[in-house]
C-alpha cells in the first residue's frame, strides 16, 4: 500500500489522554511513515479534551520540525474520508461509566473491573454498536483503510468487527504483552530482541513461554525470578503474589489479569478495601486525568509528559504506531495482537479472535501456530470463549437472555438472582448508551422485569 503522495491516519477518541503518546510513536518513525494527515476525531462530550491534546499535538509536531496537517473535528465521517489507517482508543460514557463498571458489581460484594466481570461485559455492551457504526462508515469512506483497534475489551470488539462487521482489515491490541516482554526481559539481564516471547490466549487472558535465541526455553528461568524477586509486571493490578506451584505446574507464565480467576477473593478484598475508601481503579484514573490534561494546557509543553506512564495502558500507543508502521512497510515484526485464530491455537473455532504472536506483514497478522493447552489453562480458556461469543451476541442483538447467559458464564459473576440484580442494576445506569436494550430497561424501571 506505499503511497508516494503521503498517508491519512485517523484516531477516533483523538481527545484521550494517551494521544500524545501515539504522536511521539509517529514521530519516532518519521522515516518510516510519510505521514501527511493525523485526523484526531472525538464527540460533542470530549470537545474540550480534544482541543487541549490536540494543540499539544500540534506542538509536538512542530517541534519535531514535521509538515504534517493536524486536524481535529467532531466529524467522523469528514475526517474517515480516503484514510489509509483508522485507529481506535474510545471510552463510550467517558470515565465516569468505568466508574459505575467497577462500583456496582463491588457494591453487591461482586469483582467490579474495566475489562473483567460484569464491568467488562458492560464496557462491550456500549462499545460494540459503536465500533459496528465505525466499520460502515469505513466500508463506505475508507475500504482499503486498516482498523487498528486499541478500544477494550480488544479482542472482544476485534471478534465483533470480524464476525458481524464482516471486516477483515482489523487488528486489536493491548499493552499487556509488551509490559509483560520489557519487564521479564530486565529481570533477567537481557534485551527483548534477543528473547522470543510466544504468547496465546485472549486479549487479557493469555498465557506465554519464552525462548532465547539458540531455542531454549528458559520460562521457568524467569519464573524463578518473578518469584524470587516477588515481581510485578503489570503495575494497575493489584500484586498479589500467585500460588507458585500452581503456576510452575501449569508451565507457562501467566498473565497479571489472570489473578482475578487464580486469586478471585484476594483480589475482591483488596476491591472491597477501595471500593470504601472511593479510591477504585476509576476513581484514580479520574484524578490522574484531570492533572494531565492541566499539563496538556501549557502552551510551552512540546512532548509527552512523565505522568503519562502512571495510566495504565502505558505503551498502547506506541504498539499502535509500530503495528502501522510493519503493515505499511512489510516489516514483519514479531508483535502480539488481537488477530481471527486461523487454527493457531487448536482449543479454540477456528475463525474466532484470539490474542497471539503474530508476524506483521502488509497483508495482516499471520500467527504462529501455537497448537493445544494442557487442561488446566484449555477449560478455563473455552469458558472465556465461549462468555466472549455471548457477550458479544447481547451486545449486538440487545436479547436480555443473551445477557444474562453471558453472566451466567462468566466466572467473575454469581449465577441466579444475584446475577440479574447486579445486570438489572447496570442496564438502568447506563441505558443512555445502551439503545439496544431499551425495551428491557423500560421494563425494568416499570417493575414488570425484576
């Protein structure tokens, strides 16, 4: 797809936080991407926001001594026009619908998490419309485009663009698996280019293996580390350590969200803890917001900030910007993406996303073969597979027994009367968002559905 007159990129969420991040990863590559646009697109809500990261944005480019327009606009479909990549970073209700992800689930003494539980659940009910909406408008404006979607729950919304959007060009990413590779790499001594990292699962629930470069596997080396050294990879989660040996029988290391399944009440306590205190995962983030984007208004601020790196989804952008640079200039870069499974791992259908290493090419992502988990990690897996294809149903149909199936399945949740209270609950606050379900929130604030 090389292009001699200069490439379009477009952000929608332009005005998030981690903006400046994604500009700094451009600007890294400036010899690779002949970047001529950056269209950075928000709504009438984040107006505000936007306009603030995107005069920083603008610095930043100037600064860097770039001709490149920026543009911001409230039109999505102006700026979707002839784009060549479309990334994705959105928040449907802002922070404060996180806040109500997390706070009622823990308020029935239930997980309460962004991506995990029935916070995540409902942070797909609100997204996957949404990105659908997108994927139109880019089948008519943009074709060619790619869809480089870092909007959690990425795998969930990567597999609802695959399977109802009927869009191949779509690639979803987190920053797990990067913070995971950087922090193992230091802890024993090495670089990540010298180490290859074979990553398999779904997006925040994947499991890896690690090889240097003669082909040893040396997992267990850093296993013993992490151990040792009582280490944390990832650092918005809570560190609570894992059961050692389950993790050494299990041969793989696993992924920080796993605590929430291995250590599900340790993890609900410390929840719990800061739930009463009004200091939820959300509630920071708020606070952490608002100082950036203080920073963001100093006219003389011309790079990302320091504080960037307490956010929690620290190297997102950066990924974003390598991701867009492999496919356009076929590098074939060993990244761990949200990508259709292809028979990569056999536990799972076939053309379902899962989260794995891939090979970067202009073509997609091509996976690598991973083959089958041993039980312990395969049953839990197939369990979270099969949530996500239900999840992702309810999202699109609005069919509250889909909903409530998906609860059901989910092992962060109670089955039965529970169950529905905490889903009841949930649909009310935030049925704003939520069109699809309309007809069952009506009913359940006339009292005919409880």
């Amino acid at each position: 797809m090389k292009k001699t007159d200069g490439i379009k990129i477009v952000t929608i969420g332009g005005g998030s936080s981690y903006t400046p991040e994604l500009i700094e990863g451009y600007i890294k590559r400036k010899d690779e991407l002949p970047i001529k646009e950056i269209w950075l697109v928000d709504i009438e809500e984040g107006k505000e926001k936007l306009e603030i990261v995107g005069d920083l944005a603008k610095r930043m480019v100037e600064k860097a001594g770039l001709d490149w327009e920026v543009h911001l606009t409230l039109n999505r479909r102006e700026a979707l026009k002839d784009a060549d990549f479309v990334s994705t970073q959105f928040r449907v209700g802002l922070l404060d619908a996180r806040v109500k992800d997390e706070r009622i689930p823990l308020s029935h003494g239930v997980i309460g998490q962004e991506t995990n539980g029935a916070g995540g659940m409902f942070k797909a009910f609100r997204t996957i419309p949404v990105i659908l909406d997108i994927v139109e408008d880019m089948k008519e404006l943009c074709p060619d485009a790619w869809l480089v979607n870092f909007t959690n729950p990425s795998g969930m919304v990567t597999e609802a663009v695959l399977k109802y959007g009927n869009f191949e060009k779509v690639v979803g990413l987190c920053n797990v698996p990067i913070v995971h590779t950087m922090k193992e790499s230091e802890l024993i001594n090495k670089n990540p280019d010298d180490l290859f990292f074979h990553y398999a699962g779904l997006n925040h629930h994947h499991w890896h293996k690690v090889y240097d470069k003669v082909g040893n596997d040396i997992t267990f080396e850093i296993m013993d580390n992490l151990f040792s050294q009582k280490e944390n990879t990832v650092e918005n989660i809570t560190n609570i350590p894992f059961a050692e040996e389950q993790i050494r029988d299990l041969g793989m290391l696993p992924c920080a969200y796993h605590r929430y399944y291995y250590l599900t009440d340790d993890m609900l306590q410390k929840e719990l803890e800061e739930y009463a205190k009004n200091e939820t995962r959300a509630e920071q983030v708020k606070k952490t917001e608002a100082e950036l984007f203080e920073l963001y208004k100093d006219p003389e601020l011309k790079e990302k900030p320091k504080q960037l790196e307490k956010r929690g989804g620290k190297h997102y952008s950066d990924a974003a910007c390598e991701l867009i640079a492999s496919i356009y200039n076929d590098k074939k870069t060993y990244m761990t993406v949200s990508t259709r499974n292809n028979g990569a791992i056999a536990d799972l259908p076939y053309d379902c996303a899962s989260e794995i290493t891939s090979i970067i090419t202009a073509s997609g992502p091509k996976p690598i073969n991973f083959g089958s988990f041993k039980s312990a990690e395969r049953g839990l897996l197939q369990v979270m597979k099969a949530m996500e294809e239900v999840t992702i149903e309810a999202a699109v149909t609005g069919n509250y027994g889909t909903a409530l199936q998906a609860f059901t399945l989910n092992p962060l949740v109670p089955s039965g009367n529970l169950a529905k209270t905490i889903l009841n609950e949930m649909l009310v606050a935030h049925k704003k968002h939520l069109p699809q379900f309309a007809d069952t929130i009506a009913k359940i604030e006339s009292g005919e559905l409880n």
